[in-house]
C-alpha cells in the first residue's frame, strides 16, 4: 500500500496503470471519491490512498478489513513530516508500529522523499536499521548539475517591490528566450496571471515577443488553435503569445492542456503556484522561484518558504534527455481503539513519534533546555506535560473523561463521533455550544458553516457579487453578512447540493474544500443528535445529510439522483 498526497492522486493514475499493465498486479485508489468494497480489497495487490483516508479509516476500531491484510507501506513525500499535515503521519506510523507490537505480524515500512535534509531523524522514527535500510543520495548522484542563483532585493515599499520583481522575471526569462523553456514559481493564484501579464507586456513593449515564439512556427499555430478550447480567460489571453498561467483553481481540462502543451515544447514561459512542484513530473531548464515569503494563515502573518519547499520547486529544473545541466533562480484517534487507556500509556505512545526524536534532537525547538535530554534521558517529564495538556483539552470538550489523580481515561459517545468522523476538538466544542432540540434547518446550516475546519475560507471582494447572485438563488435563508465567511461557506453548501454552476475559478475551489468535508461533518451532527435523544432535530440533520450526499433537496424530483436528469 502507498500513500499518495490528494493533489498527486491524478497523476498517479497513470502510474499505478503502468503498473497493472507491465507486472499484471491489481492498483486501486482509495480517496474521498473512491471506496473499495471487501470483495475489491481482496482482489488488489496495490492501494493508492491519502494519509488521510488510511488514518480514518485505520482508527475505526471494529474496522479490520484494511490493516490486517497489508504487509508493505510506502510512504511518499515524507518531509511533510514537517508540514501541517504530518501529525497524520506521525499517528498512522505509530499506529503501525504498536500493530506489528501487538500482533507479531511483520509489515514493512518504506519513506521516501527527494528532499530530507535530516534524514537520520526520519529513520530513527521509523526504526531504520542504518547500516541495511538507510539509503541516501547527495547532489552527487544528480543526472544533470543545478546552478542555484540568489537575487535579494532591498526596496520595502510593496508596489515597487512588485515591480522590480517584474523586472528581475523579465531580464531573466530573456536570457533563456528562444532557447529554453523557463517555469516560474509565484505563491498565489492571481499572481500566476499577474507576473504573466507582465512579462508579456514588457516583451510587447521592447518588441522581443519573436524570440518566445517565430512567425511562421509550428508552436504558434499549435497554440492558437487550443486557445479556443480553454475556459479561463485569463489563460486564453496569455496562450497564443507562448505563455501560460498553471492553478488547482483552474479546471482539470486547462490544467492538463497546460501540462501538455509545455511538456511537448510549445509553452515558452509557465507561471504556476507550487501545485507543479508536488507531484507533476514537468521540468524544465530554468526555474525562477519569485518571492520567498508566503501568507501564513495559522500564524497571520507572512513566513519564509521552508528549504524542503524550495529544493522541491528548484529540482523541477533539468531534463536529464536534454540538458547537461540547470539553472535555479530565487527572487527572494487513539484512545477510541483502546491502545492508550491512561496518561502512562500515552507518553509511552508519545516515544515513538516523530515529535520525540525531534524533541531529543534539538530540546529547544521545541521549548525545553538544552540540557532537559542530560536530565531526563527519555523527556518523560515532558511527555507527561503534553498529555495531561492534551487530555485537560479532550476533558473540557467532553470527548474523554480524565481522572487526574489515577491519570485514566474513558472515552465518552462524543469522543467515539469526534474519531469516527475525524472531528477537530475545537468543532465539537462548536457544535456543544450552539446545538439546541428545537433548531431548524437554517440554524442547522449555520452551525456547519461555523465548523472549525473552515477557518481559513475567507471572503474575497472579487467574489462578493457572484455570492450575492447565488445568495437570492439558493432556498435557505441565510441571516449573516457576506462579509462573514460562514455566510459564504453556507451559500456555497447549498449551491452544491443545488448544482448550480459557478463563474469564479476561486469560487469552484472553495467549493471543493467545502464539499469534501461536508458529509463526515453532516453525519457527525446527526449522530450527536441521536446520542443525545433530539428526535426532530435527528430527522432534520439526517435529511440534510442525504441532501447533500445526493446533491438534491428532498422537494426535489427523485430522478435527479440520475446523471443528466433535470
């Protein structure tokens, strides 16, 4: 079984057919959109998943089907240990490892990544064997040599900052035009058409737009002819000059166009965000990475691009087939399965995460002195902090029952929901405070609008006009602001189960953030309810469930559960 992160699954696809085809052994993808059925389980070598899915699905306690039968976990990109998301990581490791502890049943762990700069941590987090397991390549072992080039930039005022990194990207990609494709790496969606934009306008204005793309070439027909067939505008704009615009907000049509079109040559200039860094295989000969800081949402603030993140954009750079070399340019659930039952099992669990041969590695990253691991050899003073911390938390939201003095846990029915949905503390604590017998459905939709896992969804003032438009079209009456991003993710809720079309490309990917999370979060509201014995308000919230995993309101004709019904 391997993990693949969600904006990788399409481009795996066709690796895993590759696959299928050469070894003759059964791929399948379990995702969000895909489940597999026992029969289907047993008849596949090979599961592609997110770490996500696998650890939903691997903390459902009477849940066996999966995890018994697997011998081999792969995990790809395992540097993002270090990102948000790595806490899954961590747990589903460990989760493994007390499995193969419990059972005397050996499954193999692989990691890999193409960018680990400490990868002595990660294998020891893995018990790596360093001598027989710990395979690890230098620069040395490159096909073709990069060439790292740093340009800093010292005017504060944003505008002119803006600017000259215009300029910079223009003086650049002209010392490559005609003769290699360049990709450019920008950190947001509307800059991708900005910076675009820009070094289009310049090259008009200097009158060297020939040297991206001859009069009478091969390429500038190719292009002219698909720039009909794509449905951004700003990507129709920018194609027949020989540049293109690369997002997850653009459609999956224009998305694989794009790729197509500059893998077979014919796109000169390519700006994207870092979804061409992750996962599609599209290098080039130079890569300009423009800006070096990125909006932090968590911390509100802007932080710098993290060295795994730059060496991921930068190794995009070189065709081992066609350069003999490179160029970089910077422009600068547990205690639900019963495996931790109190605060001494879980530090013990605490010891084989990640976290702790961190925490050991460098004691004051992490807020300890750096003499705490000559004091403590095993941080158990510090484990047991974190726990009591965690379990106080779990305690105040109603999610385990922790007796301080004996340090034992007992997991509550809220606590079971919370796991089996993959519910935030914080969300359920929402969902305690507001959920009252006798709330009706526009109270209902409300509260789900209020969930933590949307509180980054913000409301952006090119949006404020279709939202409105949406807004007199959608049937439950919405009583906030849409300047309140819960009144956005309220109308965006219903215009999918509406299956209303919509015109922002930004609009269409919050849509999807949304909708992903809707039907595990629908369910969890009904199943409190039920718990807590709220008849009508369970009727209504599992109506709402089915409405939304049908994409039609119950006054609806059931035909429209039928593609192409209307």
């Amino acid at each position: 079984m391997e993990f693949e992160f969600d904006h990788e699954l399409y481009y795996s696809r066709l690796l895993y057919t590759q696959i299928q085809m050469d070894y003759g052994v059964k791929v399948r993808e379990l995702s969000g959109d895909q489940t597999l059925t026992r029969r289907q389980i047993d008849e596949t070598q090979i599961i592609v998943t997110t770490p996500e899915k696998w650890d939903i699905i691997t903390r459902k306690s009477g849940d066996r089907t999966y995890t018994q039968l697997v011998k081999l976990l792969i995990i790809d990109e395992i540097h993002l240990l270090h990102d948000n998301r790595g806490p899954v990581l961590e747990s589903i490791v460990v989760r493994t490892m007390r499995q193969i502890e419990t059972t005397k049943e050996h499954i193999r762990l692989v990691g890999l990544s193409a960018t680990l700069p400490n990868y002595e941590d990660v294998a020891l987090f893995l018990r790596v064997d360093p001598k027989k397991g710990l395979f690890h390549f230098d620069n040395s072992y490159r096909p073709v040599a990069l060439y790292q080039q740093y340009i800093g930039i010292t005017v504060k005022k944003p505008l002119q900052r803006f600017q000259l990194m215009n300029d910079l990207c223009y003086e650049k990609v002209m010392s490559f035009a005609g003769k290699h494709q360049v990709l450019i790496f920008v950190h947001s969606r509307k800059e991708t058409s900005k910076t675009a934009r820009a070094i289009r306008d310049a090259a008009l204005a200097n009158d060297t737009l020939s040297r991206f793309l001859k009069e009478e070439s091969a390429s500038r027909e190719i292009l002219h002819t698909h720039t009909d067939l794509v449905k951004s505008n700003d990507l129709k704009d920018l194609l027949p000059y020989g540049f293109a615009i690369h997002h997850a907000g653009m459609t999956k049509v224009d998305r694989q166009l794009v790729e197509d079109l500059f893998a077979d040559g014919h796109i000169q200039v390519l700006v994207s965000t870092t979804t061409l860094a992750w996962g599609v295989n599209l290098p080039t000969h130079c890569v300009i990475i423009k800006g070096t800081q990125i909006y932090n949402p968590e911390k509100g603030a802007w932080t710098e691009l993290s060295p795994l993140d730059v060496m991921q954009m930068l190794g995009r750079a070189g065709r081992p087939q066609f350069d003999s070399e490179r160029t970089g340019i910077i422009i600068t659930g547990q205690i639900v399965l019963g495996t931790v039952q109190n605060a001494r099992e879980a530090c013990n669990w605490l010891g084989y995460t990640y976290l702790y041969v961190r925490m050991l590695r460098n004691p004051t990253l992490y807020g300890l002195a750096a003499d705490a691991p000559t004091r403590d050899i095993t941080l158990e003073e510090r484990r047991a902090d974190l726990i009591h911390s965690a379990a106080t938390i779990l305690d105040k939201n109603n999610l385990v029952k922790y007796d301080r003095k004996s340090g034992y846990f007992q997991v509550t029915d809220l606590g079971r929901i919370a796991s089996y949905y993959y519910i935030t503390h914080g969300t359920i604590s929402t969902y305690n405070e507001h959920l009252k017998p006798m709330m009706g459905d526009i109270e209902l939709c409300r509260l789900f609008s209020l969930s933590e896992e949307f509180k980054y969804v913000t409301v952006r003032q090119d949006e404020k006009m279709e939202l409105a438009k949406l807004l007199e079209r959608v049937p439950i009456p919405i009583k906030e602001s849409l300047e309140e991003p819960s009144a956005k993710i309220n109308v965006l809720l219903q215009a999918y189960i509406s299956q209303l079309k919509l015109e922002g490309l930004s609009l269409t990917s919050d849509m999807v953030f949304i909708t992903q999370s809707a039907g595990r979060l629908m369910r969890a509201i009904f199943e409190i309810v039920l718990k807590r014995g709220w008849a009508q308000l369970a009727e209504k919230a599992l109506n709402l469930c089915k409405m939304v995993s049908k994409r039609m309101w119950s006054v609806q004709t059931p035909l429209r559960q039928f593609h192409g019904a209307r």
